[in-house]
C-alpha cells in the first residue's frame, strides 16, 4: 500500500518536471510570438542598433545585401544573426538569445522597413 502510494508520488512529481521542458520548445517561433507588438519593439531597437548600419537604406553601397523577408522564414534570420554567414557576422556574443529571436519577429512582422 505504502509504495503503490510512493510510486503515485513519484510518477506526479515526474510529470511535474516534464512539463515545463516540453512546453518550452526551445528556438519555436509560434505565431504568437511574432506578433507580439512587445517583442516586435525591441527587434526594432536591436536592428535600430547594430543591423541597419550594414542592411539599411543609407548604409554604404554593397556592404550588405537589402533585405527580403518575403524569402525567409524565421529559423533562417535566426541563423543569420546567430551563426552569421560570410560577410555578416555571428552576433551571439553581442545579443542574447531573447533578443535575436525579437529581431527576428521584427524582421518577419509588417512593421519592417529598410
Ligand atoms: C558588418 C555588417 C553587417 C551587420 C552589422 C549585419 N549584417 Fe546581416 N549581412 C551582412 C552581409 C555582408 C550579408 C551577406 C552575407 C552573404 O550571404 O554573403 C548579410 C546577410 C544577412 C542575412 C541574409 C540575407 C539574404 O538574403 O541571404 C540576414 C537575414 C541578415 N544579414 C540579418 C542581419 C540582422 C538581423 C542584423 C542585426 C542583428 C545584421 N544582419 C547585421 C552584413 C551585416
């Protein structure tokens, strides 16, 4: 009796901690989340900052390419600002995770402009 009460015990506290983990699919842009207008806001501070000098509309000449959401999708801007690609560089060391994902909502939502 007492360990049929344990083993109960034991598999809640199992779910207790599998949950959150599950929940949080880490790197997910759900629909949601790229239309927070909160979010959105602070990608905007981010590309504000350090994005526009190489992709915006007055940036020199051929430094970087313009951007073109309508051929991405999320998981690659992510990887873009994260791992950078020949030219552009890796910012992982300059923007945490939260802020590289909020760009890249920023990016992807109708409020970008170059
Ligand atoms: C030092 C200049 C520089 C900065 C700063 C920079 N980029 Fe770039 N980026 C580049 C260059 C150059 C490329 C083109 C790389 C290639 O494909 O050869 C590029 C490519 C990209 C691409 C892929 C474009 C495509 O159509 O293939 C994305 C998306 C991108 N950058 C987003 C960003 C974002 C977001 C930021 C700010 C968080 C940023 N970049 C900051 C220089 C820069």
């Amino acid at each position: 009796m007492a360990l049929a009460a344990a083993f109960v015990a034991l598999a809640g506290l199992a779910t207790l901690f599998a949950t959150p983990g599950a929940s949080r699919a880490a790197g997910e842009f759900t629909d949601q989340f790229l239309n927070d207008p909160a979010v959105i806001e602070t990608g905007k501070a981010v590309w504000n900052k350090r994005c526009k000098f190489c992709h915006g509309k007055t940036a020199y000449p051929g430094k970087a390419p313009r951007l073109d959401p309508s051929r991405y999708n999320p998981e690659f801007v992510f990887d873009r600002v994260t791992n950078g690609f020949k030219g552009m560089p890796s910012l992982k060391g300059e923007f945490n995770e939260d802020q590289r994902r909020a760009v890249t909502a920023y990016i992807m939502s109708g409020e970008f402009s170059n």
